[in-house]
C-alpha cells in the first residue's frame, strides 16, 4: 500500500489536506492485478502547516484508517 498527500488552502486562507491509498487488489478466482485508489481522509489543519504538523495530521489520518502498521516511510514535499 502507498499514500499520496495533498496540501491546499481554500479562499478563506484555510489549509486542507487529502490523503489517497493505493493497492494492488486480486479480483475474484482471477490471477489479475488491479491497480485500487480511494480518499482515506480530508480534514482541515489547524494551526500552522510546518512538516511536523503535516506529518501529524498524515499520522491521524492512516493512525483512524488502522493502516499505520503497513506504513514503514512517509515524505512530504512542498511543490510550488
């Protein structure tokens, strides 16, 4: 399983961050790989969105999802 973030601020200022899981899946009796996404999380962030807060934001998020123990390194980078 992977996560990709999002980080984004709407037009009151306000930071938001979304949280996407990808997986491979087996379908059925088949021996097909597919490839699965979906929204795990969108929540607000309160406060400032240093690293460490996106960090723990990101933890709550797969923390709620109970799928912390399939994460083994997380990076988050600022792009724009």
């Amino acid at each position: 399983m992977s996560f990709t973030t999002d980080v984004w601020s709407d037009p009151d200022q306000k930071p938001y961050m979304a949280v996407t899981a990808h997986w491979l899946e087996l379908k059925g009796g088949q021996r097909k790989l597919t490839l699965r996404a979906d929204l795990i999380g969108f929540m607000h962030i309160p406060g400032s969105h240093t690293g460490e807060r996106l960090g723990q934001v990101f933890d709550f998020i797969i923390g709620r999802m109970r799928l912390a123990k399939k994460v083994n390194l997380s990076l988050l980078q600022k792009c724009g």
